[in-house]
C-alpha cells in the first residue's frame, strides 16, 4: 500500500456512448514540450515508469493503459518506483485505475512530472508518496471531461454523472494536498494549470525534481537525443483538431490517413513528408 494515508479512487460507471479525450488547451499546451526520438507509451528502465502519452489505450495501439502499467510494476516487483510523467491526460476512468493500481504497490512511489501532468494524468500523478516537478512543468486540473451521444434523456444522465465525477476528482486531490474539497472543486471548475511553484504551494507536490535543470524533461531518460520535430508537427495538428471538436478517434484515423502512422505521438513509418498543402485542405475543411 502507499506510504501516505491516501483514498482508493472510487469505482465510477463509465456512461453509455461515452468517448474519452484529453481537454484541447492541454493537447495545445503539450505539443509545445520537448520530444525526443525514443519517446514511447511507456517504456521502463529499471525502476522507473514512463508516461509520455495520453491516458487511455486507442483503436490504433497508442495510449497508456492500465495493462501496461500493471505489467510494469509486475516486472519491477515489490520494489521503490519512479513514475515520470509528460501527459495531456485522456480517459479518466482509466487514470483512476492506474492511480488505484500504484497507490496499491507495497513500495514507495515517486511522481516527477517533467512537462505536463493534465487531466487523467493528474489523477495519476497524485498517488505519488512524492511528487516533484521539473522547472517549466505544469500540473492541470480540470471538471470530468467526455464526449456522450445520445437524446435529452443520456445527457440529463451524464450530467448527473458527471457532477459524481467531479467530486470524486475533487475528493483525490483534497486529500493528497490536504486543502479543503469546496477549494478543490473550484480550481476544478476554474480549470487550472499550476506551475510548478503553485503545485507545491498548494500541496499538489512536495518539491522539485532533484538535480533538475532549467526546462521541463530535463530529467527525461530521452534527454539529450535529437529533437523529433515531425513528431512534435502531429501533435500540434491533432491538438487543432480538438479545438475544433474532432472526437480522438476521428482524429487519429485522420492522421493514419494522411502521415501512415498509427499515433499522433509516433514517428511516421510511410509518407514522413506531410505537404503543407494537404494539412492547410484538412485544417479548411475542418473549419468549414
């Protein structure tokens, strides 16, 4: 079990017709951190667990699932781990598992958020014993996010549902930064992005990345490799597409499409040259 007296996230119904997604400004935000060449979905390297995408797996195998992690953590053993994070978020559903999975893990837990830990990545980023921020970073809290299809009748009922989830959401970071829930939920409502100062100002984290430098993933087990700007290019189009309320799904078929690669946080494997031409038609038409 954690080492702090921290609560199991609660077992919440996923609604019908329900479409997870990370919030826009937080895609926005990310596509403007760092990449490097061997980022992944997770990979780990001795103790230590990388985050580097959104929360909840796809169609398409990107994604950090929960299976992944639980393998992670089954390789590591009952041994101190570190989680790195730099993630928009996504699915919540999933990001409460994976808190409740590392919560569980009967050795230490160490979060550093070396870039962005927003939305479901948050959540996550709260079952730390410790919890450091890299200089630059961010920590995003947010209101229950999703996409529901249906009648008058389904959204009355994800909005109620919802409301739940906001106050669950709430209930975890209250406990962990020990401020009262009503101030919780409304940085929730306020959706706030907390640098890394503000994070441990208000008891989000418990100090800075030690032997950190002076940007975010200075820390990053890919820190020194070449810049990935076409992966970087991706990201930035998938994030204008969810300014413009393309669900995630649409979205990374659009990219398959159009780059051959399966994920928007992956190096392309066919076609790697993008002619502008066609992303300023598929911007157009999505504006249109």
């Amino acid at each position: 079990m954690s080492l702090r007296d921290l609560p199991a996230g609660p077992v919440l119904p996923r609604p019908a017709a329900f479409q997870a997604d990370a919030p826009s400004d937080a895609l926005v935000r990310w596509a403007e951190m760092p990449v490097a060449v061997q980022v992944t979905s997770v990979t780990e390297s001795d103790s230590t667990i990388t985050i580097f995408d959104v929360i909840g797996e796809d169609d398409m195998g990107g994604g950090v699932s929960l299976r992944r992690i639980a393998a992670a953590l089954s390789r590591i053993g009952p041994q101190a781990v570190t989680v790195q994070i730099n993630s928009p978020g996504g699915d919540m559903f999933e990001g409460i598992a994976i808190y409740n999975l590392l919560r569980a893990h009967p050795a230490a837990v160490t979060v550093e958020v070396l870039g962005l830990a927003a939305s479901a990545a948050s959540i996550i980023a709260m079952a730390g014993d410790e919890i450091h921020m890299s200089p630059g970073s961010f920590l995003m809290l947010h209101n229950a996010w999703g996409v529901v299809i249906g009648n008058r009748h389904d959204m009355a009922e994800a909005a109620a549902l919802f409301e739940s989830f906001d106050a669950a959401l709430a209930g975890i970071y209250a406990a962990r930064s020990g401020r009262p829930q009503v101030e919780i939920a409304a940085l929730l409502d306020a959706e706030t992005f907390l640098g890394a100062e503000e994070a441990i100002t208000a008891g989000m984290a418990d100090g800075m990345v030690e032997g950190s430098a002076a940007g975010p993933l200075a820390r990053s087990p890919q820190s020194g490799a070449q810049s990935r700007p076409d992966i970087q290019a991706r990201r930035r189009i998938d994030a204008a597409l969810a300014q413009q309320g393309i669900p995630r799904s649409a979205r990374r078929a659009m990219l398959r499409d159009l780059t051959g690669t399966r994920n928007a946080a992956e190096p392309a494997t066919q076609n790697a040259g993008i002619p502008l031409s066609a992303i300023r038609q598929l911007i157009d038409t999505i504006r249109s």
